[in-house]
C-alpha cells in the first residue's frame, strides 16, 4: 500500500507559527538582498543565498566535492555506493539518477512492462505488497509529447512547444533595448541585465560578479580547476561541455559560421562576430584609462590596457619571466621546449616563430630565393 509520509512531529514544533501560516497566506516576507526574490522561510532564504555566495558547506567525504544543500550531497553519493534507486517500470533498467532514468527514456524504451509489475497489480487488490521502485515522472515520460521533427520526448504540450523554436527557429521574445529576439522568456530576462549593468551573482572567492547563476558556475571553475569533460579523440580536458563541442571541430575541421560579406567560415560564432567588425568598421570598446583609443574586441582593449598599467599577468613557468599577452608568453616558450612550428615549405627547415621564417625565406639560404636569382 502507498503510504502518506509526514514530517516529523518534532520538525513541525520547531518551525516558527509564523512561518507556517506565510504558506497559506502565500505572503513571501523574506526578501533576497541580491537579486529581491521573496521567500515564505527564512530557511529558504538562506538556502537560496548560496546560489549568490557560492557557499558549498557539504563536503562528501569519499572525495571533497561540497555542494550547496545535502539533498545534492546525498545524489552525488550514489556515484560512490553505486546505489541505483531509479528503476524504469518496462525494462527493469536501474540508474543512480532521476535525470539519467529520464535521459534513458528519450532513447524511447519500447520495453513491455515487466512481469512483476503485473503481478504486483493484480496481488496488490489482495495482499499489502509494496509497489515495485520507480519514478512518477518516469511513468509519465512513457506517454508523453513527442517532437515530430526529431523523436524527443517531453512530459507536457508546453514542454514541446518550447522544444519546437529549435526546428522552427521562432523567436517570439524581443529586447527593447537592442531587438535581439530569444525563444524562451528567461533567455530574454537574463540578457535584458547585459543592458542594465546588473550583475546580481557574486564569486566569494574573488569578488568578481556575473548576470546569470550558470555564469558564475563556470567561472568557479577559474578556482577549483575542475575540468570533467574530456575530447574522446585526444584526452584534452574543459571544465565547461560547450568548450569539448567547441574544440573537436580542430579534429573534424568543421566551420559552421559563414560570414554573409565575404564568405568566410568560423569553427565558433564568437569569431564571426569579431570577424564581422572588419567590414562594418564597429569598435565598440574604447579605452577609459588615459587615450580613449577603440578597439573591435575586448581581449584587444584588455591587453592595450596593460601599455598604461604596466601589468604583465603572465608568468614563465620555467625563467620566471612576465608577460602582458599569453600570446608573447606561448611565443616565448619555445625557447625552453625547442618547438618549432613553422616550416619552409622549399626547403623543409622549421622555425620557432613566423618572423624567422619571412627572413630567411627572403635569404640568399633559401632555395626559393636562389632559384629566383637564377
């Protein structure tokens, strides 16, 4: 038989009377400093602070990974008891986590249900047997909407609907400010605080503040120098899955943005954009330190603010020596590792730097220039 769990009677005594009637009245009296959203707890509350400070108090004690509340410290145990509490009703499959369990039913399980769920629900008329495992949502996922372009399956209509603007490209939400459209609404509200100034989400480690939640969890990993995804074809490592998708093109050669001017192709739409500054003459970011000069992007106004600072961030492993550009320190690298990257292609030899090469392909030494002469 199903059975109605309740809180413990000792949780409710110590809940504030206050507190309990703010669900009813749906009266929300516990504001977030940060970004102003309204909780009925102050439990919430504080739970909800950590997505703006980053605190992780809950540390797993197989491998030191801290998270922000014990529920995802209780999920992420499981990769380390190899628990799997998430079974799928038709084909008996388990998995360590709801997200998976639902992952596996967009493979569309076609699996008849399984014989002891018959039976279960035929005994359970009779006998006080316990139900088989198994998600509600996951029983849900068996009937739910599919996408007619691509076969995925989502729990509602509206879910569906949303999925659609991928195939059909539908935009429906406009900024005001600059008319970029976006497909879902919170898309368009996080980028409405790129025009705002807003940044709402705040590293504890470094101070430095981000628009969005998901900004701040990849720049966590500027710290913790986490990096969980790997390319399966040469084992390098990102800390972010866009950067593997990014990075195999370098393997496959694949360049998917196309510069509508002059043809042009890019491995990432980032390029295309600063590429696209050529032809439109666009130098949206200007120095504000002392001379005011603009520059197209902002890795060029960074580096140009260091002539003014003197800064030279960084650092040679092996002589010690700075640098204001992590070009001129790559560059310099090669003093230490004998790399030569540029080869002649008249005469096979190789140089460290491309300037060697200009010179000595304009040298009497290069077979080139002598066949030239001649």
């Amino acid at each position: 038989m199903w059975r109605n769990r309740r809180a413990p009677r000792s949780e409710l005594k110590t809940r504030p009377r206050t507190e309990t009637k703010e669900v009813h009245t749906g009266e929300r009296p516990f504001p977030c400093p940060f970004c102003c959203k309204q909780f009925t707890n102050s439990a919430s509350l504080k739970l909800h602070l950590r997505v703006h400070t980053g605190e992780r108090p809950f540390p797993c004690p197989h491998c030191g990974k801290q998270f922000a509340n014990s529920a995802n410290l209780k999920a992420h145990q499981t990769v380390h008891t190899g628990e799997k509490k998430f079974h799928c009703y038709k084909c008996g499959k388990s998995f360590s986590f709801q997200s998976n369990l639902s992952r596996h039913h967009t493979v569309q399980c076609t699996a008849r249900p399984l014989k002891h769920h018959l039976n279960w629900q035929k005994s359970s008329l009779t006998h006080k047997s316990e139900p088989p495992v198994f998600s509600v949502s996951h029983v849900a996922l068996h009937h739910a909407a599919a996408c007619a372009a691509c076969g995925r399956l989502f729990p509602s209509a509206a879910a569906l609907e949303l999925h659609q603007r991928v195939h059909t490209g539908e935009r429906p939400y406009t900024c005001p400010h600059c008319g970029k459209g976006f497909a879902q609404p919170n898309n368009l509200r996080v980028h409405l605080l790129i025009h705002t100034g807003e940044r709402r989400y705040r590293c504890s480690l470094c101070g430095k503040s981000f628009i969005s939640s998901s900004h701040l969890k990849r720049h966590r990993t500027v710290h913790t120098q986490e990096k969980p995804y790997s390319c399966a074809r040469c084992g390098q490592a990102f800390s972010q899955m866009c950067s593997v998708e990014i990075h195999q093109r370098t393997h496959t050669g694949e360049k998917p943005f196309r510069c509508s001017v002059c043809g042009k192709m890019f491995s990432e739409a980032g390029n295309l954009k600063k590429h696209q500054r050529v032809h439109t003459g666009q130098k949206p970011y200007t120095c504000g330190i002392m001379c005011g000069k603009a520059f197209s992007g902002v890795s060029n106004l960074e580096a140009h603010k260091r002539v003014h600072t003197g800064e030279k961030p960084f650092r040679c492993d092996t002589c010690g020596k700075h640098f204001s550009e992590a070009g001129n320190l790559k560059k310099h690298q090669r003093v230490h590792t004998g790399e030569k990257p540029f080869r002649c292609e008249h005469c096979g030899k190789r140089f460290a730097w491309i300037c060697n090469l200009r010179t000595h392909q304009q040298s009497s030494t290069c077979c080139s220039s002598l066949s030239m002469n001649l």
